[in-house]
C-alpha cells in the first residue's frame, strides 16, 4: 500500500470515527427526553414502553407530550413501579409528577407518583415504529 493510499485509507476512517461519533445514541422515534426534577411534572398521553439496547436494555417509557411531540422517560425504580402499578394503555392521559428526592442505604431515591385516565381521541400521527398501531390500524 503506498503511502497516499494509507493516508487515504486513514482519513476514510477517522471520518468514519467522527460520523458515529455525532451521530445520536438513541433513536430519533424516541423524541426528546422528559427529564423530571423534584417538583416537576408532565401531562401527556402514553405509547408504549421499549428498552435501550445500548444501556443494558433499560427500560423506556415513551410518550407524547400536550402537543403530541413525541418523547420519552428513562426508568427509575420508583418511575417504574408507578407505571406498573397503573398499567397505561395506548393513547391514555398520563400524568407523572416527582416528588423530593430521599436519602436512602444506595444513596440518593427519587419519588414520583402516576395516574392514567382513558383517552378517546384519535392518537397523534407518528411515523415511529415503536408505537404499536391501534385497534382498527391493523393491516391485514
């Protein structure tokens, strides 16, 4: 290999290196990420849950927001144990709201409480493969 061709090769995949590198390391069907501090709270509707495969497939929950922009929560063992508990249903008005933070024996604990109630409007328009289609969409 000459000395161009090397440096060719180099540049190809340092360029390579860079691409991957900017790219964003989570799905863009996701949307953007709901990032709740003490006292904040959101209203949406709910999607659908799914894992990251990049993060020892954690659990996601995924949502819409007021203006059916698409977005999503990362789990938390209090986030998670209110979404089991209240088992949302595709298209259901979700509201999440956390609470103050608490010290416990593995450190800090976060606290959250989650309602649902039934939503009959239509869903929001998505192109996104991970929200499942709704009864009636299917297409066979």
């Amino acid at each position: 290999m000459s000395t161009n061709d090397a440096l060719l090769a180099k540049d190809a995949l340092l360029s390579r290196a860079k691409e991957r590198a900017e790219e964003s390391p989570l799905p863009d069907t996701w949307g953007y990420r709901v990032a709740l501090e003490e006292g904040d709270w959101f209203y949406g509707r709910w999607r659908g849950e799914t894992v990251d495969e990049q993060n020892d497939n954690r659990r996601i929950f995924l949502l819409w927001d007021e203006d059916e922009q698409p977005c999503f929560s990362r789990f938390y063992t209090a986030l998670g144990r209110e979404i089991d508990r209240v088992n949302p249903e595709l298209g259901c008005t979700i509201a999440i709201y956390r609470s103050a933070d608490y010290i416990g024996p593995k450190g800090t604990g976060y606290s959250f409480g989650v309602e649902v109630e039934p939503n009959e409007a239509p869903l929001p328009e998505t192109d996104d493969a991970t929200t499942p289609a709704a009864d009636g969409d299917i297409p066979f």
